[in-house]
C-alpha cells in the first residue's frame, strides 16, 4: 500500500500534465499562465492543451477532451469556470488522472448562495474516486525539481524551503521576491479553499520530504484544529517553521473561508503556540521573505551584541534605534579597537563609535575593507550590519557606493562574523539603476541583504529569538 | 531694533552667498554641492566662489579670500577643514557677513581629544562677533522661495511644510523622498552640532513663520530642555508638529552629541510629552515621509472606519490584519451595496465583502470605477484605500495595472470620501518601470499614496490620532 507522503510525492511530480480549459483563441488570457509556466520551465513529460474547440496551442495539438488524450495524465491544472468542475472531477477519474489543481474561482469564498453546494460536490467527488484536489481558488504547485510553475520567472534550481500558502497573491509575491534575494524552494503550495487536500495534508508531507528544511505557512483558517496543533509540534520538533496566520482581526476573520470561534482571543492564542512550539511568527509576508533570507544566508550569529556602520550620522542613529528597540546590544568600541581605526580613517567626517559612520571614507574600498575586518575581529560582537540608503545620497556619490557595496562584499567574504546588508530600493528611474546594481553585487555574493533598516532589524530579532529558543529547549 | 523673527529671517533670505573652500581643481569634489545646487535652482543674486587658489569656476571669478568679494556678502557656506573654521567666522565678521553655514565636520561629533575646544571656539566668535552660525557639521539651508538649497533635483516649488533636523543624512533623504512625493517645504534646517543657531532657535522662528503650518523635528539632543518644551507647546497650539527623537536606546545617546541624562526613561518621557502637546510621532524618517504625504493629500476622514480594496485574497487580508491591528475598523458591507456591486461584478474571482478583493474585474476600468463610487457613497465609512503589489503580480497583469491605478485617480476625484493607494516598489528592473508609471500616475494626481500597506497603516493610524487629539483639546 502506498504510504501517505509517498501517494502525495506523486503529485509533486507528475509524468505529464493536462491543462483543461486553457484559453486557445487569446494568448494574453490568464488561463494560459499555467501552461507557459511549465513550458519555460521545460517540464519533461508530455503537456497536453484540452480545450472543447480543439485545434492547435504553440505547435501542440489541442485535445477536445480528456479522454481524447492518448497517452496517461498524473495532473490535470483545471481553469473551467465553477459550475463544470465537477464534471472535470468524473472525467479526470475515468482517466486515471491522480490529482486536480483547480485555480477557478467562485465556489464558498464568495459566500454566495448562487455558489453553495459546489464546493461540497468537489469534496465528495474526491473522496469518492481518489483523485485529490488541490484548490479551488488557489495557483496550484511549484516544484522546481520536477519543473512545475505556476508563473512565469520563477527560479528553477531546488532549494530546502517549502511554503504551503492559502493565499495565490502571496505566494507569487514570495516566491518571486524571496526567489530573486537568493532563497530556493522545494515545494510551494498555494492551496486556496481545501475541498480536500489542506494544510495540515502539507504539512504532513513535507515533515517528512527530505528535501526541506524549512517549512513556511501562510494561513487564513484552519480545517481542523487538533490535527494541525499535533503536526505543527511534531514539524517544529524536526524543521524550522515560520508562521503566518492571517486575519487575526474581526473583518480580517470575516474574510476568511472559515470562520474560527474565538476571534478576540486569536492573536494571543496564536502567539502563545508559536512560543510554545519556538515558531518564528512575521507580521506579514514581507517580514516572512526577510525572515527566509535571515535563515538561508546568515549563520547564526549566537547572540545579540551587534556593530552598526551607517551612511551618515542620522542614518548610523536611526538604524541602532531599531535594532536596540528590538533588544539587540552595541557594545562599546574598546579604545585599541578605535586606535586601530583612527590608524588609518580620518576623524572629521566618520563617527568611530558604535554605531559607525564611515561616510567620509567611503572613498576608499580598501580603508572600509579593513575597517571592517577590525571590527569583525572584535571578540565582543556577534555581527556586524552596514547600511547603504541610495534615496538619500546625491548623484556624486552613486558611483561610490558601487565600491563600496564591493568592498562590504569583500570585507563579508573573510569575516568572522556574520554580516548583514541594507540598500533601499530608490524609485526615481535614474537612482533605481544604481539601486538594483548595488543589489546584484550583493545577491550575486549571496549576502543577507534588506530593503529596509526597520526590516531588517525585525527579521534578525525573529531568528535570533528563535536560535534562543533551540537552546533553551 | 529687529525682532528676533526678522534676524532669522534675513538668513533664509540673503542677497548673496559665497562658497568658502570650494574646490576649483576638482569638479566632483563634495564641496561642489552647494555651488551646483544653488546655480541649478537659479539664486537671484551673486554667488561668489571663494578658494585661495583664485582662477575661474563655471565661468565665474574665483575670489581668494572673502575681503577680495567686490559686493556685500550676506550668507557664507562654508567648506573649509575645521581647524580654518575660526580665522573664517573672523573674516566673515570683518566683512559684515549675516550667518554662515559650516558644512565642516570634524568637531565635537568626533568625541575626540583632537578636536576638543575648536567647537567652542566657534559658539564664542558667534557670540562675539554677531554673525549667526549654522552648524557646524550639517547640510545647512533649503528655502524654495529665495532658491537657496543643498542639493541638485530638490524641489523649486515652496509649500508649508519646514523641517529641522540635527542630521543632514536624514533631511537629504526625506526632501527629496517626499519632494518626489508632492510634499512641498518653506525652510528646511540640517542643523548639525548647533554650536550657535539650535533646534530651538529655528523652532521659535518657525512658530511665527506665516508661509509653515507643519514643523518637522529630527532631533538627537536638546540644547536647553526647558527652552524647547516652552516652544514644544507653542508650536503644537498653532501648528501640526511631527516630532523624532533619535538615539533613545543606550548606544543611540551615546552617539548622539548631547548626552542625555535620563536614557531608561527616555522613550517614555518623550512618549508622554508628544501625547501631552498632540504632537506626531513616527519612529523613523520613512514614516515620517509617510505621514507628510498624509497631511498633504488626505483631507481628515473624521474618524476609523476604512473600506480596503486589495488585488487578490490574500493581499486583501494582509492589508486588513494592518489596519485592523491599529484600531481601524471595517464595518460589514450591507446587502443593499452588495446588491449593487454584484449588479455588474463578477462573483468569482471577486469578494464583495469588506476588504474587497477586485482582482477579477480589475480589467475593466469602469467596473472599478463604479465599485468605488458606490464605496464611498456609502455613509458608515470614513476612507477608502486601494492596493496595488507590482512585485506580485504576473506579467500578463502589468499594463492593467496601469489601467487599474489611472481608474483608481478618477474614482478619486470624484469621491466624496478621502482615498488613499499603496503601490509597493517592485525592484526587478522590468516591473520597476511599470511600477514607477503607476506611481506617476497617483503624484500627477496629487493623492495620498504609499510603498507599504504597514506603512500606509501607521501614518493614517498617526494622523487619525493626532486628528481625535485636535477634537479633545
């Protein structure tokens, strides 16, 4: 008999994959995303286009229905509209199709009576014939490994974090963004409405799934309570699990498929199992993409006594205000440590404190460089953070910072101590070119590096709390 | 006898400036800056370039000393090292010069023996001799009106918003931020160390200052603690005041040049004092930025009942877990306008609740136009906000955007409620360029509009609040 995590590795990784109801006329249509996705992925097994107006999709021949394709179909990625997805469901087990990822929408989250009843239909048609449904309402799986996409754009290498998310919007923004910051996927499950497989069916899965370490959640309702309280105790006792359980509020839980009983206790429940079982618990997604560039790229830093380096006075102040808000420590700079510094930095201008300012040396990589290396040296600290603001510098200095983003680079690569970046993303057309060059450098090193002071200071708060929290444990 | 308004006064307002130390040899020599910017805003009257090498400069006669200057000198920037900073206050006294501005670093800040007494020597020259300083270590004065400034790209129009600030870091980057933004300024003061003019200086000025309505403080220290909570109070009766105080942790103060005595306390006595005069308080100069925007484009909603309109389940219920953790309410949509939204809206894809999710029908403008007018017809709520995540959203989805935010103006401009936009700045350079026309669209529009929906969040939860103190005084 198949075991639990091996029936749902299959869906994982499918032999060929059927895409019902893809648009065949419109090429913009967003019934085709699913289809390019795994076309630019280079998906190794047979796609098939079944579409009732036949003809031909990008060379390949469209099938009027699925019985009309020939060979075997493990996945169906279904965009039907809702009132036919049922019939989708019979078809799929007449042919043997193992699971169904259906995006479409309009089944129990428009909370509708036009709707009612659909989506039971879907649950009951899958536990009847055995073919499992991933959705509705929700954008399917991406499996780097066995190049399934769910967009366009996403990394293809493998990597060791999984995320099982509710929401579709939310895991096309961290996919792509924590993608591009340097952080690689196992597998990303955007599961939406849960007519059958749900979180804690993930969660199951991927506990035991030798290729993630990590596993990250966004949630918005949970389908049942003790089971996903014994997963997740068991998940934060073998990985790293980051948490997000969204609509916490009185209309943020209105907007939730399923309504949980205690609303106004919600938050602290949820902040009370997440210290129980040390689960690091972001606010946001944005949080949660810093949090998985903390976890991939920093080791841990074994304590929270840091050395800042700013960009200018204010800026060196205003970054030690969040970090020492959070409960991080700036020790003081030993007088040997300053000598050293003053050896060779010029007075007017830095500030050779702690917090740093090493703006008017900022000139010279070279000097940066070692002023780093002093101060990663130093026995007190556990890390170092610098921080670049290209919205705040004037054009004359934009060519410089390219150096010295290079130069913290260098100085990162024979550190010590872990070090962390900071480079906010200017907007205006000409700074963002600077901007994005200054991110490259450091992503092309792969650096733990932050839009923002504040975020970055929060996310290193929430993996050092939770680096505590394996020791304390 | 000139009242202490008028004395101030004259320094934002002088006839002429020369550039002491200016390099000639070195176009792009930071001490260039002033030159530069003061030559591109178009200062009427003479701008005199002072170096003892003499020559040309930009086709102007380089003058080698200050008595060389044919005309009256009203306001010095000056660039020279420190150590020449007092021989250069003693040649401006001879040369009847009003104030001067040293942008010299290398002072008190340093914390060094080195440097020691040098600042003190320029506060007795200032008393002395009568001629103001502003400084030393800072960026010194933007005024739109007498096309005086400190960097090239800011902003030519004046407004009503002035800003003091210690750090010239954080007033570099918050006038162009929100310059870009639609925010537009009277006077804006890096004061530095304050060895002569301080915070509390320009402070009084500011209060009689007919052209200001809103005073922006970023401060480090307070020179005199009793002078300052006088005109704290002051200003708070007959203006907005958005305070920072920076540097309020142990290492924060450390840096910071006034060591304050009380640091536990700290952050709870600045907390009671902005509560006690109604005066904003952001944590950081990006919130800052955020709450400027605010009180320039968003009219007082009168109260904490929003309608949130997001692109996609979960980006609607993220938005709402931020607005309802900040004491903002959404109050349940009633059958009648529900009736009415789902008259021409599609159920699926769509949730006609509050938060709205409109991905679906995002496609057509005039849906979404009519969704919001019916929104913000509606008498239970007091604004409505709308989200856009360029950094989300698939490719197929981009010029809709752009369709979707210019929809979103003309809701806007014929709302009888207060809107408010969130459009995340997406780094990706091909997503950047469409985010940066959406974002062209909301300034040319003059709204309200924000990078982050936590951001967005805190600045309308500050204004909302300083508004509700308003009605309790």
């Amino acid at each position: 008999m198949t075991s639990f995590y091996d029936s749902l590795d299959l869906i994982f990784h499918p032999r060929s994959v059927a895409f019902v109801g893809i648009s065949i006329s419109n090429p913009f249509h967003w019934t085709r995303t699913f289809w390019y996705s795994c076309r630019e992925f280079g998906f190794q097994g047979p796609l098939y286009p079944v579409n009732p107006s036949g003809g031909e999709l990008d060379g390949c021949h469209v099938y009027k229905s699925l019985d009309e394709v020939p060979g075997e179909v493990d996945f169906v990625i279904s965009t039907v509209s809702a009132g036919i997805a049922p019939e989708i469901v019979r078809n799929c087990a007449d042919k043997g199709v193992k699971a169904i990822h259906f995006c479409t929408a309009g089944f129990d989250e428009t909370g509708e009576t036009a709707t009612a009843g659909l989506q039971g239909e879907l649950s009951r048609l899958a536990h009847e014939t055995g073919v499992r449904i991933i959705g509705p309402n929700c954008m399917g799986i991406y499996c780097p490994a066995s190049r399934l996409s769910y967009d366009t754009g996403f990394e293809k290498e493998s990597g060791n974090v999984a995320f099982i998310s509710q929401s579709g919007a939310n895991s096309l923004y961290l996919v792509r963004e924590a993608g591009w910051r340097g952080v690689r996927f196992s597998k990303v499950i955007s599961y939406g409405n849960a007519c059958d497989l749900n979180e804690c069916d993930f969660l199951e899965y991927l506990i035991d799934d030798a290729e993630t370490s990590i596993i990250a959640l966004y949630m918005e309702g949970v389908s049942d309570g003790r089971r996903f309280l014994r997963l997740i105790e068991k998940a934060a006792r073998k990985k790293t699990v980051i948490l997000i359980k969204a609509g916490l509020g009185e209309a943020g839980a209105r907007a939730t498929i399923t309504h949980t009983a205690s609303l106004a206790g919600n938050d602290m429940i949820w902040e009370t199992l997440c210290r129980q079982f040390n689960l690091i618990r972001p606010k946001n997604v944005e949080e949660m993409v810093d949090v998985l560039v903390t976890l991939t790229f920093m080791p841990d830093p074994g304590g929270r006594n840091a050395v800042l380096i700013g960009m200018g006075g204010g800026t060196s102040v205003g970054l030690t205000d969040e970090f020492e808000r959070r409960g991080f420590r700036l020790p003081v700079l030993p007088q040997s440590i300053r000598q050293k510094l003053m050896g060779f930095s010029q007075l007017a201008g830095n500030m050779l404190h702690n917090p740093i300012d090493y703006s008017q040396d900022m000139i010279s990589s070279d000097k940066l460089i070692s002023a780093v290396d002093i101060l990663t040296d130093w026995d007190e600290i556990n890390f170092c953070v610098g921080f670049l603001r290209p919205s705040q510098m004037p054009p004359y200095v934009w060519l410089v910072m390219l150096k010295w983003s290079q130069a913290l680079v260098k100085a990162y690569l024979g550190s010590r101590k872990p070090l962390a970046f900071i480079c906010d993303n200017a907007i205006l057309p000409e700074r963002h070119t600077i901007t994005f060059s200054l991110w490259q450098e450091f992503i092309k090193a792969r650096v733990p590096v932050y839009y923002s002071y504040p975020g970055a200071a929060e996310a290193l708060r929430l993996v050092v709390r939770y680096n505590e929290g394996k020791q304390e444990a």
